[in-house]
C-alpha cells in the first residue's frame, strides 16, 4: 500500500515531483524477492560485482540522502523502522549483487528489528510534513501554484480521463496555399511517414490524421480524385480504340461506298486542272456525288480508263456508288466542259463563252477589248503595233471549266495563264533567237500561221519550214512574202478559198502577207499544241510552196516554181472535177 493506505499508487510522472520514481510497495516487495533468489550453485553463494548507481532521493528504494549522502532511517507507513537497501539491481532477477546492508524479514515479509528514529522524517499519515527545505527554505512547492501538478491519486479515487471534444467542422476551405495537397487537396499520409511527432499537423497527433476533423472530407475527395482517374484513363482508351479501329478500316477494311447509280439528283462538279484520283475524290465526296475518297480511287484504279478522266466539268448524280460515277465521268454525255478548238479564232471563243455563261452577245468581246492589260498577258506580249486583238494566239485550245455565273475576265484569263504556261514552258524566249526571229511574240504568230495552213498534223512540220524559207533574205521566190490566203481571210473576218487577185493585191492591210513582207503584226488563230511544237522544230527538206491539191484535207508541198506549178494544175483539175 502507498503512503495513503489504497494501495500502489502511480508513479509520479514529473521529474521535479518529490515522488518521481517511487517504487511503492514494488520496491519492497523487489527487496524481499531478492533476498529469496540469492541462491548459490552447490550451496555456494553468488557474488558478482555490483556497479553503485547514484540514487536521487529513490523512493523506490526505500532510501533517501540528505546533504552529504549522510542516510537517514526510514519507515512505513505503519511508523516501523526499516533499513535501506542499496545497489539493487532489478535487471537480473535470478542473480542479485550482493547487499550491503541485509534486511531480515519474519515468514510473513515483514521486517524485523529496531530502527533509530528519523528525526526528519513525517507522520504515517502525512509523509510529507516536517521536510527541511533545501537551499535555505526555498524548495518549491510543486503542488501550490496555478501550474501545480496534480499529486498522486489511489487507484479507487481516481477520475476517467474526459474525453476531448471533436472539433468543431466547417465549411471553411484553405486551398492549395494553406496546406492541402496538391493532388485534389487530398492528405498524403504516405509522404509524411518520416516527419516527426512535432511536426505534423495538430490533428494527426490527437488521432485519426484529419487535420480539419472531416473523415467523410477526406472520403469525398479521395472518391472525387479516383473518378477523374477513371473518366482520364476511360477516355484514353476510347481515344485508343476509336483512332485504332480508323487504323484498321484504313488498311484492312473495305472503303464506305454508295450503291447503284445515284438517287436522281443532278449536280454539276467541277475538276480542276492537274487534280488526280485523290484530288477528284474529294470533290466528289464534298459535292455528295461519292461517300468515301478510298472508295473512288480505289474504282478509278481497277477501270483499265480511269487515268483518262480529265479536267473540266461534268454532269452527274448524288450518292453514286464509286464505279458508276467513274464510268459517267468517262462518257461523254457527263461532260460539259467549254471546248476550244485548235486554231480557232478569237471572235469565235467570245462567242462561245457569251452562250456558256448565258450572257448578252458580245458581252466576252468588249471585256477582252477593255481589259486585256489585267488579264495576265507576259511582258513580251504586250504594246505590238497594228495588232488587231492583243489576247489573239492566248485562249489556249483545251477544255474548260465554264458555267453559268461566272464572269467573263475570269474565264479569260484562265485561258490566257493556260497559254502562257505553255509558252512559258517550252522555252519560247530563247527558241525564238535561234530560228532568226525577233522574240517569243513572232514565235507564236508563227505556230498561228502552221496551224491554220496545215491541214493535217504531218503536214505542220513542212509547213513551220515555208515560213522559215520564205523569210529569208536570200528568198528570190517570193521575195520574203508569205503569200497566204488565211492572213487576208483573218484581217477580213472570212474563210474563203476563192479570193480574186485583184481583191488580195489591192489590199494594203499590215495583215495582207501579199501586199507586205515578212510576219504579220500578230497572231491570227490560237495554235494548239502540235502547232506549236512544229514550229519550234522545222524540217529541212527545202520546202518553199505548198498546194491544197483537193482544195480540202490534202496539202502536196515543192521546192522551187516549176513543181510548184504542177501542184497549182492539179489543183484547178479537182476544181473542174
């Protein structure tokens, strides 16, 4: 039992408390087990040395020390006498140092003999009273003061601990900048493991880890964090299977593709020079015609004439399956392209766009008498004298893509910048210098001249050499005079084969080549492509006459006038026939 008669009581758990450290009855109770268990090993006692530990006034021990370690006598708390003991060593149980100073207990534990009465020493009843203090009387009172401890209670008399109330929640959030985690404001235990005690938040260290006393806080936002998780990762792997399954459709599986042959609406596309399968496709699929630009290429590729779809525009239907709109687009009837032919004239291709673009007749030829400064003529084609249509030998022959509502300039110069890409391409500025000409202008007055004398395309390489020969200065045949029918037929706006020589040498025009030698001012037609080419690559066979032996299709060429003649007699001879 303790000083107050319960029993053990607790140790005191201040250092500076006067009963810290005091064993209680367990000291004593030590003490007498010590003194049974020293037992020798055949009948001879045990002596093992024994290091002295320094005591600091042990109640415990049973022994307190004044002033100068000077022992004083202690007693129960039944008023008896007992020695202290000393040097106890409670860490080896079955073998105890020997004493200095052993106790006799009777057969009930208690201790026998007398003791000297401590003159400092308290009554049973309050242990406490009648100590000296220490350093002249000013030994604290640890139990006096506002911040007293409070002193040892007996088992029986003590109070539960009250238990401490949860604070208080609310709805108040810190934010990312007052300590929540960054990864959804959640706490991460995990990476708080290594702190210390000190340094963690006030609420992990009464319990539980919730810094803000909200467990179904924390819940709430670890459940939010893992769905945003699931809907990122669910995401990705519909992004995964949706561009996967677009993989696969494009290597292995078969194009989307209409079928039969259009629902009956019509629709009116447009093919843009140099466009190819993929190009033409996607036309298609934008006008509606097609569902898929694979689809079309791949029907463009197994028809054996499906490189031959041209630029130009066609006729066709929506929601056609991919084979049927590439073998309309091959027939003819799908076409609808405005077509110019080789050699034509001018005059005529106004006509011509003025009925396509359903405009007033004319309308063509006063934009081109206007406007041909803005229409995209080179440098080198520009300010000729005497040259009746400055945009004559530049609406290229090819096909077009000309509709209703659109403007005539435009239609225009879409032709033009085809002539010129032409031109441009076989070198017109050079070639012309090397066969005796001024430039590229009287290049192509030259093409207009072989493609409207020639009959044939075998005869525009015969005819590109009478020019040559004819312009030389060393012509005695002609004199430099070219002598043709289609300059006077040009300058008169006609195509007549009988022309009486008084009219043709009466006529002193610039474009009469009869009355004047050399090129005429201009072009006279719109040559076309073997045209020109012919008159870029002469033969050298010595032609200088050329005679229309049918008055038809068929040209007979001669050296010189006797041969020449022969051909003029044949000719009268078809004539009379």
């Amino acid at each position: 039992m303790t000083e107050y008669g319960r029993g053990q009581g607790p140790e005191p758990w201040h250092p500076d408390d006067p009963l810290y450290g005091d064993g209680g009855w367990g000291g004593q109770q030590a003490a007498q087990q010590a003194q049974q268990s020293q037992q020798s090993y055949g009948g001879q006692q045990q002596h093992y040395p024994q290091q002295p530990q320094q005591q600091y006034g042990d109640w415990g021990t049973g022994e307190q020390h004044g002033y100068g370690d000077q022992p004083y006598p202690q007693y129960d708390q039944y008023g008896q006498q007992y020695a202290p003991q000393q040097h106890q060593q409670p860490q080896h149980p079955q073998h105890q140092a020997p004493q200095q100073h052993q106790q006799q207990y009777d057969q009930n534990g208690w201790p026998t003999g007398s003791y000297p009465q401590d003159p400092y020493a308290g009554g049973p009843q309050d242990p406490y009273a009648q100590q000296p203090a220490s350093y002249g009387g000013e030994q604290s009172d640890h139990y006096g003061t506002a911040e007293a401890y409070p002193p040892p209670e007996p088992p029986g008399r003590r109070r539960p601990e009250p238990e401490r109330e949860p604070e208080p929640q609310t709805d108040w959030d810190p934010g990312p900048d007052q300590g929540e985690h960054a990864f959804f404001a959640g706490d991460d235990e995990d990476g708080r493991d290594g702190e210390p005690d000190d340094r963690r938040g006030r609420g992990e260290r009464r319990g539980g880890g919730d810094r803000r006393g909200g467990g179904k806080e924390k819940k709430r936002r670890s459940g939010l964090a893992c769905l945003v998780v699931v809907a990122v990762l669910g995401g990705g792997l519909a992004g995964v299977s949706y561009f996967g399954y677009q993989f696969y459709q494009d290597r292995f599986g078969s194009a989307p593709d209409f079928a039969g042959s259009g629902n009956g609406e019509q629709v009116t596309v447009t093919i843009p020079k140099g466009s190819g399968g993929y190009a033409i496709g996607q036309v298609l699929k934008k006008m509606g015609v097609v569902k898929s630009v694979d689809a079309f290429v791949a029907a463009q590729a197994a028809n054996p004439d499906g490189k031959n779809i041209q630029d130009g525009v066609y006729t066709l239907q929506k929601e056609m399956s991919a084979a049927s709109a590439v073998e309309l687009m091959l027939s003819p009837e799908s076409r609808d392209n405005l077509i110019i032919a080789e050699g034509k004239r001018n005059a005529a291709v106004y006509e011509l766009i003025d009925a396509r673009l359903e405009v007033k007749k004319g309308t063509t030829a006063k934009v081109a008498e206007t406007k041909w400064k803005t229409l995209g003529l080179p440098d080198w084609a520009v300010n000729h004298p005497d040259v009746k249509d400055p945009l004559e030998g530049f609406l290229f022959p090819s096909s077009y893509a000309v509709a209703k509502g659109q403007k005539p300039e435009d239609v225009l110069k879409q032709m033009v910048a085809r002539a010129t890409e032409k031109y441009e391409s076989l070198d017109f500025e050079t070639k012309a210098k090397s066969l005796g000409l001024e430039g590229p202008w009287e290049l192509v007055t030259v093409a207009s001249l072989v493609q409207a004398e020639g009959k044939t395309h075998d005869d525009f390489r015969k005819m590109s050499e009478v020019i040559y020969n004819r312009l030389k200065p060393t012509n005695t045949e002609t004199n430099q005079k070219l002598q043709f029918d289609s300059s006077f037929n040009y300058l008169k706006g006609q195509s007549e084969i009988d022309i009486s020589e008084s009219e043709i040498n009466s006529n002193t025009d610039p474009y009469n080549t009869y009355t004047n030698k050399g090129l005429p001012p201009g072009p006279i037609g719109n040559p076309g492509d073997d045209a020109v080419k012919a008159a870029l690559d002469p033969t050298s066979d010595g032609w200088i006459y050329f005679v229309a032996t049918d008055g038809m299709d068929k040209t007979e060429f001669a050296r010189n006038i006797e041969e020449h003649q022969k051909l003029v007699d044949k000719f009268n001879a078809s004539r009379k026939n």
